[in-house]
C-alpha cells in the first residue's frame, strides 16, 4: 500500500512523544494535512496526555523511604530471632485460660441472677392493672357528633341562586376588559428572560431525565463518526466534535438532536466506570449573552468558562467560536470541570 493510503497509528503516538526523527516527522506530518482520521486520532491523544499530566501528576518518594523499610525489616527479622530464642515466653498461656475462666464463671453468675430476679416481676400487681386501657374505646362514640355540622350545610345552598345577579354587571366588565387585552404584545420579552434565568437548570433537568430513562436516545452507538453523521443528517448546521475518550475510561453510548428551550442542540453521553454519566451539549449562540449572573468563572488556555452547582451537579458552559458547549454530571465537581478544560478547543 501506498504512504496516502495507509495509517500512521503508531507514528501519531510516537510523534506526539517526540520520539521520530526529522524524515519520519515530515512524512506523517504531510499525511496529518490530508488525512481527517489521523488529525482526530491526533487531537485525541494530546487531549487525554494533557488531561492525564493534569490529573495524574508525578509524587516524589520520601528521601527516608528506603532507610525505613530497612529498618522495619531489621526490627521484624530480631522479633522472630527472639521467639525462636526464647521458647519459654509460651508459657504465658496458662495465665490467660485462667483469666478467661473466671470470666466466663462471672458471665454464668451474672445470668443465673438475672433469671431469679425476673421471677417477681411477673408476679407484680402493677402489671395486672393493665387492662384498663380498654377504657379508651369509649371516648370513640364523641366523633360521631361531628357528623352534626353537616345540618347547616343546607343554608349554604340557597347562596348560589344570588350569584346569576353578577352576570349582569359581566358585559361591562367585559368592555372595560377588552383594552386590557392589547397590553399583551409586552409579553414576547418574557421568554428571552426565562432563556437567560433558566438554561443552567433545564441542562441539569437534562442530565437528571437522562438518568432516569426519560430521554431516550435516538441513536445508540460507540462510533463517534456515526455519531457526528447522524447530527449532520439531521439538520445540525455546525460541526460537532464527539471524541472517543476510552483511554480515559468513558466510553459514547449515543445521541440525540434535543431541545433546549428554545433552540436545537446536538446532544451526546458517554458512560464510565461505576456507572459514571457524562452529558454533553452544543447548540448555536454566545455563552455571555445566556447565562445569568452568580457564575463562578475560571480561566484555561486563553477560554473561559461558566461553572455552576445546581442541587449536586457540576454544569460547565464554554464557547467555542459560534457554538455553546455545556459539560453536566454529578461526579467530584473538580473532575467535571478538568474534562471541560481538556475537552475545549480555542477557536
């Protein structure tokens, strides 16, 4: 096969690394430029190190560390030298089955007590005297009164003859009324105020009815080509970038072209270890002129993000040129919000 025609799997990774020497680098970049598959692949993997140098950062061993376990190996080693040494400590055991014997006499002395003592009680008058709790039953026969007020309720019927006298003074109130009605076209500014005050809260309703199988999605599967095709044919204008995050343990279960509010998203899930749910989100707009205000802002590579705590979930919006993009889950907040800085692209 050809150098356009095959794949520089193993190329990419060692390119990454920066391990390939100068005519092997130029050649796989030259591929990188015409090939789609191997750029995402690229994309991929400098996102999951980055992540991974973010989240996993290397410890330095204690200085001491190899002097103490030479020295608690040295201790060990003398403790079994003595017991071998030194036979007689064994016997020490006689001691104990002694000790252990009068425990167990006092046990036998302290239940054989409580047994005898418990003979009066059930001989005590004050028990006896408890069957004067039927006496209560009685009190019951006091409720049926209550049935009484019903009697009343008769005087109450004749009230509803006097309200056909209010339908006579309606076709005025309805007159007056009827200019009232043209203050309507004041409405239309109310839901651009909903937008702004509930889009965090209906990400979140997302994340919860997804979780509790009222959001079904339209198409399952782990093919994140699939997946961005199904968006396209669809009728989802701009390009969605769904990664395959299996390197880090999440693995895409599906999408679906949903509706946030007023305005088409595409929306897609992936699923970790432990049952771990992560729902993500990208629809057209500018993140600041949607979000209201309370949000904690944190800054990463030149993007910023919109972070929110909403009853035990973590929602993340960021921008990425004219598209919103919204991370949600109820996993460690700190977790949501690192797989947010890694997953962003500054465009």
């Amino acid at each position: 096969m050809g150098i356009e025609t095959r794949h520089f799997r193993e190329e990419i990774q060692e390119l990454l690394d920066n391990r390939l020497n100068l005519e092997a680098r130029l050649e796989v970049e030259k591929h990188l430029q015409s090939c789609e598959e191997c750029r995402r692949e690229l994309e991929a993997l400098r996102w999951i190190k980055q992540f991974s140098h973010q989240q996993y950062a290397a410890e330095a061993a204690p200085a001491k560390l190899e002097e103490n376990i030479l020295a608690a190996l040295n201790l060990e080693d003398r403790s079994s030298v003595r017991r071998t040494v030194f036979p007689w400590s064994w016997g020490l055991q006689p001691r104990a089955i002694l000790a252990y014997g009068f425990l167990l006499c006092v046990a036998i002395a302290l239940a054989l007590s409580y047994f005898i003592l418990r003979e009066p009680l059930r001989k005590s008058p004050e028990l006896v005297s408890q069957p004067e709790l039927p006496a209560k039953p009685p009190e019951l026969p006091v409720k049926p009164e209550l049935s009484s007020p019903p009697k009343p309720s008769p005087q109450l019927e004749p009230s509803p003859p006097r309200l056909p006298t209010k339908p006579k003074l309606s076709p005025k109130l309805k007159s007056a009324a009827k200019p009232k009605l043209d203050a309507k076209p004041n409405l239309p500014a109310k839901p651009e105020l909903l937008t702004k005050l509930e889009l965090p809260a209906a990400v979140a309703q997302d994340y919860r009815r997804y979780k509790a199988g009222k959001l079904p999605l339209l198409l399952q599967t782990e093919d994140v080509r699939e997946m961005e095709k199904f968006f396209s044919e669809e009728g989802i204008t701009f390009q969605t970038r769904v990664f395959d995050l299996g390197m880090m343990n999440y693995r895409l279960v599906g999408g679906r072209v949903h509706q946030l509010i007023n305005r088409r998203s595409a929306l897609f899930v992936y699923r970790g270890e432990g049952n771990k749910i992560l729902v993500c989100q990208m629809y057209p707009g500018q993140v600041t002129k949607l979000l209201p205000a309370g949000v904690v802002r944190r800054e990463n590579k030149g993007i910023e993000f919109y972070i929110y705590r909403i009853n035990g979930l973590t929602v993340v919006f960021w921008q990425e040129g004219a598209v919103t993009c919204v991370l949600s889950s109820d996993i460690n907040p700190e977790e949501v919000v690192q797989l947010a800085f890694a997953k962003a692209v500054k465009i």
